[in-house]
C-alpha cells in the first residue's frame, strides 16, 4: 500500500472551506489594484490627435475630426491598455473592474467640446 | 489469419481534447497500426491578419495566437522587429521578459498537467493542479494585469514594471505555490502507482528518432536530446543561468517527469529574475519601420517556436510564417502511437501537449 501519505492531506479537506466562491450569492475577491479594467475617456482632455485609433490593434476606437466625436466599442475592445499608454494628454483612464456584459452590443459615443 | 481492419476517427471533438484535431485510427482488433492526422479545424488566418495590421498592433494580435503561450508568442514576434530595427532592449527590461516567459511556462505546465490527470479520470488530481494553478493566475493579474493573456510585452521592452514592494507579494506567492506542488501535487505524479502502470513505458520514442523526426521541447528532452533555446541565452536566460532539463527513458513517465521538473526550474527563475532586475528603463523609444528579413527563435511550454518575419520600410509586414512547436511535435505523435491500445491513444495524444490553436494560426 502506497498511499498513506495522502490521508492527512483527506483529513484535513473535510475540515477546510472549499477552493471556490459561491457566486453570486458570495462576492468575487476585489481585482488586483494593477488590473486592466474598464476604459474612461475624458472629453475635456481630449484633443482629438487620434494616436489611440492608431494603436488599437481590435479596432475600437474611432476618432472623428470633423464631428469632433470619439466612438468607442467595450465589446471589441480586448482591454490591451495601449491607448492608455499612448494618449499624450491622459485624457484615457482605466479602472480596474471588468467590464460588465450587456443584452445589447453598443458602442459608446464621446463628443468632445470646442 | 489477416486481421481486417477498422478507420476509427478519434475527435475532433472529444471529451480530453481541449482544442479539436483529427486522428484517423487503423485499428486490427484493439491495437492502433495506422495514424493518419486531420488539421485545419480552427484556422483564422493571423498569419494573413498580421500582413493587414500594423506591425506595432501586431504584437497584441501574437499574443492572441495561444493562450497558454500567450506571452512567449509576443516575445518572439517583438525580438524579431527588435532585430529588424536594431533596437537595443533595456535590461531591466529583459530580465522582466524573463519572469512573464516563465510564469506563463508555469501557468501552461499546470494547465498540461491537469488536463493529462483529467484524461487518466484522476479528476481529483485535476482540480488540485488547477487551483494550485490559480496562485500563478494571480500573480499574472498582479503583475500584467490580466490572468492568461499577459499583453506585457511590445516592441523595445515591456509595458510594465514589477517594484520591489510587489516583487516580494511575488515571492511569497511562489511559495505557497511551491508548498502545494510539494504537498499535493508532485508526489502523487511521482509515486502514484496508477499513473506509473499507466504511462510507464508507453510511447516510447527513442533519442535517434526524436532527433530524426526534429522533436523539439519537452518530447524531445523526455528522449535524452538536451535541446532548448533558452540555451541561445535570448532576453536574459544567459544570465540569469539555466541548464535544460532531461530525462532519458523516451516513454510518456519521462515527458510528465520533465515538465514536473520544469515547473521546479522556473520556480527558481522567476524569483532569480527578480532579484537579478537592475533599475533603468524598461521601455525605449522604437522609430522607423522594420526592412529586410530575420528568423526569430524562443522556447515555449511545448518547444522551439521559430518565427520568420520579412519587412518592406512600411507600417505592415511583407511576410509573418510562424512554425509553432506542436507542429514540430506531430510526427513524433505518429511514431508513438503504432502498436498502443485504442484506449491508450488520448493519453498518448495529451502527452505531446497539443496547441492546436498554435499549429494552425
């Protein structure tokens, strides 16, 4: 018999609590402070250079000069964080919760003031 | 008496295969003589997508070509522009490069090893790789931001920093990570008497015809062949220092023993990496656009993935060709398979690690 070694390990997972969480009844744990959540855009910092339509690898973004408008979609958006990083003005946020799921696939549309 | 003979298709949907390919099976009673492989199933064409994008949106896309070699993918694609423009990578930079290679060669190992017990039927032995898997998932969200695909790397370095404050909740994270491979995990592999009678001595492929079939990766080190790019020192194997890990008896034991080893090596890089991290930069400004041709080799879970990357002076690429490991790994599959059982075949199968989502792009 080889496998006396695992009735501590027995033994000691009938009296532990389980690996996972019951959702929705129990709340996820928080994401880490670091993680690439949800995307702001602030309008007022905005000046419409069009370096994140540029680098968006999904195609999420556009930047529209002449209707001075920002059209983002959360839903091909992949959360790469690169326009964060390329915006000059940091006139793009991130927080750090997932973006929720929705019945309809809508993008958002930011107008940005003279 | 000659036997007949039967075709028996084996996936490309079937419960232990993660991601679909076709083996067609010739069997004469219950022992497998013939194997002829199926791919193309989930193809999408990166390839012809990465030729479309800019090269700098490339690398998001090469992240996405697998997932559970997510980071190493982006890696050899940004070494390969790296190359091509002459851009020196900070250093910081490429001992960072390091410890995301290795935590996603840990997170790919455990996923590996959860599904090989899940084939077996060990299902306990599943659940427990993967939540010792989730620590490492952790410390990916931790520290890139995401749990699987780490979007860390881009062309002249990485995007992100790892501080000391959060290099030492990596530490101590890796050892309540070590603390369950030590307690529950290893030792069932390695003294479980069932998963012995089951993988000992099956599939065996011996070191001249791994070498011969161009084996590469755990397969081929599990057959004595002492092969691995990291050995190249690239990003910065050469100094944080490494010695590839082999085994020599060839069968499917040695193969699981050498990625149970592997997870232990890169538990001893990640933190070596960290602590080696000078300060400085970890990002330089990249100019101008990638000219000329260049081949750019680094070491996945699964073996060598090579990359071939031409460039014209414009925004796209002329040319990507990604040959990726399990296509490398697929006629040493067919070798082994020959002379097992048909019940044999998905733990033969599991045992080169197929990405199939890698092979066809």
């Amino acid at each position: 018999m080889e496998m006396p070694w695992m009735f501590p390990t027995i033994w000691i997972n009938l009296f532990t609590r389980p690996a996972t969480r019951r959702y929705p009844f129990k709340d996820i744990r928080e994401p880490f402070a670091e993680y690439k959540g949800r995307i702001y855009f602030d309008s007022n910092k905005c000046d419409l250079c069009g370096d994140c339509a540029r680098i968006c690898p999904s195609r999420a973004i556009e930047v529209s000069l002449t209707n001075r408008q920002i059209t983002y979609d959360p839903f091909k958006c992949i959360y790469c964080s690169n326009c964060v990083q390329a915006c000059l003005p940091r006139a793009i946020s991130q927080d750090k919760h997932y973006a929720k799921p929705a019945a309809a696939k809508e993008a958002e549309t930011i107008s940005v003031p003279v | 008496m000659k036997m007949a003979r039967t075709v028996i298709p084996f996936g490309p949907q079937h419960p232990v295969l993660p991601e679909p390919i076709h083996l067609k099976l010739e069997l004469e009673d219950e022992k497998v003589v013939g194997v002829t492989p199926v791919i193309g199933y989930i193809h999408r064409g990166i390839e012809k997508a990465a030729e479309l994008n800019s090269f700098r949106q490339n690398v998001s896309l090469m992240d996405r070509i697998c997932g559970i070699c997510s980071f190493i993918h982006a890696l050899t694609y940004c070494q390969g522009i790296e190359a091509l423009m002459g851009v020196e990578v900070p250093p910081r930079a490429r001992f960072l490069r390091v410890f995301w290679s290795e935590l996603s060669r840990t997170h790919s190992h455990l996923l590996w090893l959860g599904l090989f017990a899940d084939a077996m039927g060990f299902e306990s032995l599943f659940m427990q790789c993967w939540r010792a898997r989730e620590i490492i998932l952790d410390i990916s969200e931790m520290t890139a931001g995401h749990r699987i695909i780490q979007s860390t790397c881009t062309i002249g370095g990485v995007k992100r920093d790892i501080d000391k404050e959060m290099s030492n909740e990596v530490n101590r994270r890796l050892l309540a990570f070590k603390g369950m491979m030590d307690k529950t995990i290893s030792p069932v592999f390695l003294h479980d008497p069932t998963i012995k009678r089951r993988i000992a001595g099956k599939g065996v492929l011996p070191k001249e015809q791994a070498e011969l079939l161009g084996a590469v990766g755990p397969v081929a080190r599990g057959s004595g062949v002492s092969i691995d790019i990291r050995q190249t020192g690239y990003a910065a194997y050469k100094e944080v220092g490494f010695e590839p890990v082999v085994e020599t008896a060839g069968d499917g034991y040695a193969r699981t023993l050498v990625r149970i080893r592997e997870v232990y090596q890169c538990l001893e890089l990640m933190p070596e990496a960290l602590s080696m991290m000078p300060d400085g930069e970890i990002l330089v400004r990249v100019d101008g656009y990638p000219e000329g041709e260049t081949v750019s080799r680094c070491e996945q879970p699964r073996g060598e993935v090579i990359y071939y990357l031409r460039g014209n002076g414009t925004n796209n690429l002329e040319r990507l060709k990604i040959r990726t490991p399990t296509f490398a790994n697929i006629p040493a599959l067919l070798v082994t398979l020959p002379g097992c059982e048909l019940a044999d075949v998905p733990v033969l199968t599991l045992l080169i690690d197929p990405c199939i989502s890698c092979t066809e792009r």
